[in-house]
C-alpha cells in the first residue's frame, strides 16, 4: 500500500493501525493446511537517539506462504525483566498498510534496562519473535524548553469516512516531553504525561515512503476535545521537558 491514501481511526495521541493479510500476497490458492512454523522471523534495530526517543525499524523476514510482516496485535513489546512495560498496539485499531509497524518510535522510558521484542506473523498466522536488549542511560540536563508548534483545527477523517474537527500540534525536545497539558480559557481539554513509569507514546514513521502525514505518524498529538468547549476561543499547549523547562504554544480560533 506503499503510495496510496490510508483511512483512519483517531482516538486521541495514542492512535493504532494494522491490515489483514490476504491470499493475494502468497499468490492464489495457498494452502496453509501444512504450514504451522513461520520460516525466518523478522529483525531490528534498536537505535536510542540523542534525546532519549527509541528508534525500532524491522526488517528481513522470508517464509513459503511469500509474505512476512509485523504481528499486527502486538508487534513491538519493551519488557523490564519479565514485566511487559508497553507495547505498540494498545488501542483501537484502524485499516492501513503494515509497513506503518516496521518504523517505530517510543518515548517516555526512564533510565534502565530492557528488553525490546519484535513478533512477526506468516500469511498463515504462524509467529516468530526477535529480542534485544538495551540500556536508556540518564540524559544530561539541558534548558532548552520544548518546541510546540501553535494548536490548530484540523478536519481528521476516520473509519467508514467519517470525519471530525481535532485539535492538532506538534511536540517535540532534546531529552523528552514529559507533561503536555491543552485548555481552553481556563478549561482543560486533555493532558498527557510521560516518563513517570506508566506512560509511554508511540508513533510510526510511514510518510517518508509515502509523503503523506497521517494522525499516528510522527510526532503529531491529535486530540478530541471536549463537546461542552464548543464556542471557546483560543488554546493553549504547555509542555514541560524532563528537567523542567517549559514553553506554551497559543491557537487564537474558536472551537466549532
């Protein structure tokens, strides 16, 4: 689906997509009957950046049925020891390309160690998994705030072409957004916060292969607001780094 219009579903920041594998893949009238191993799973590399944002990008793989791709029901999963911290896809799913998995980013980990898994699947449903491990270290401290781009409306289609206003920026730091919170004149719209231990945000990096940005890819924030705002004017985005440094980006347009 490399090139063609993806629809989606958006749920708020934490946005998740997949496809359903067909036949066409493998060609027509494969017979999975005596197809129960997926030949060679998929690899990856594991890339911790400069602000702290983990960077996975899967390939290879090669199976009989002529098809392999990210499991699209919990392709990526980050343990620490045995505990599941977070993984890609929980959430609501959507109608896209599986491409959208093999590009991923998580953001929020504290220092430490893990372990990253990736589970790919054969035409079949057959699964194999790859894992590695990694160290986040502790950023050194920095006084750059984030940058925020200025909130906008933005017209989102989502499932079976339904469409909605959201409320749409960009967010972005040198060692890691840890609070991000929306109002309105005082009204709080959502709030999102990271690197506590709990929260973590994912996103995808399709568009480079197909030019177009969609509500999962990148580091875009898509958010619902509440019905009761309808007629508010203006909002504003606060975010603070994991030291502390702050910055607020102002939209002056009234919500419809």
């Amino acid at each position: 689906m490399i090139g063609s219009k993806k629809r989606l579903t958006v749920v708020g920041v934490a946005l998740i997509a997949t496809s359903l594998a067909s036949s066409a893949f493998a060609g027509p009238a494969y017979n999975c009957k005596a197809d129960k191993r997926l030949d060679v799973p998929m690899q990856f590399s594991a890339v911790i950046e400069s602000n702290g944002r983990l960077h996975l990008s899967a390939s290879g793989g090669s199976d009989k049925s002529g098809w392999v791709a990210p499991y699209n029901s919990g392709a990526w999963r980050v343990l620490n020891g045995s505990t599941v911290v977070t993984r890609f896809t929980d959430g609501m799913f959507a109608f896209a390309s599986t491409d959208l998995l093999k590009e991923s980013y998580v953001e929020g980990l504290l220092p430490g160690a893990y372990t990253i898994e990736l589970t790919s699947t054969d035409l079949c449903g057959n699964r194999g998994v790859t894992k590695q491990s990694i160290t986040i270290k502790q950023p050194a401290w920095e006084g750059t705030p984030p940058a925020i781009s200025a909130p906008q409306l933005t017209l989102v289609g989502g499932y079976l072409g339904a469409t909605s206003y959201t409320l749409y920026f960009t967010a972005t730091d040198d060692t890691g957004i840890k609070r991000l919170t929306n109002e309105s004149n005082g009204h709080p719209i959502a709030e999102y916060k990271y690197f506590n231990g709990t929260s973590y945000r994912w996103w995808t990096a399709f568009y480079p292969q197909d030019s177009e940005l969609t509500a999962f890819e990148g580091p875009s924030f898509y958010v619902m607001y509440p019905p009761e705002l309808k007629g508010q004017c203006g909002v504003q985005v606060t975010g603070e780094d994991v030291f502390g440094n702050l910055f607020t980006a102002t939209g002056t347009f009234c919500l419809p």
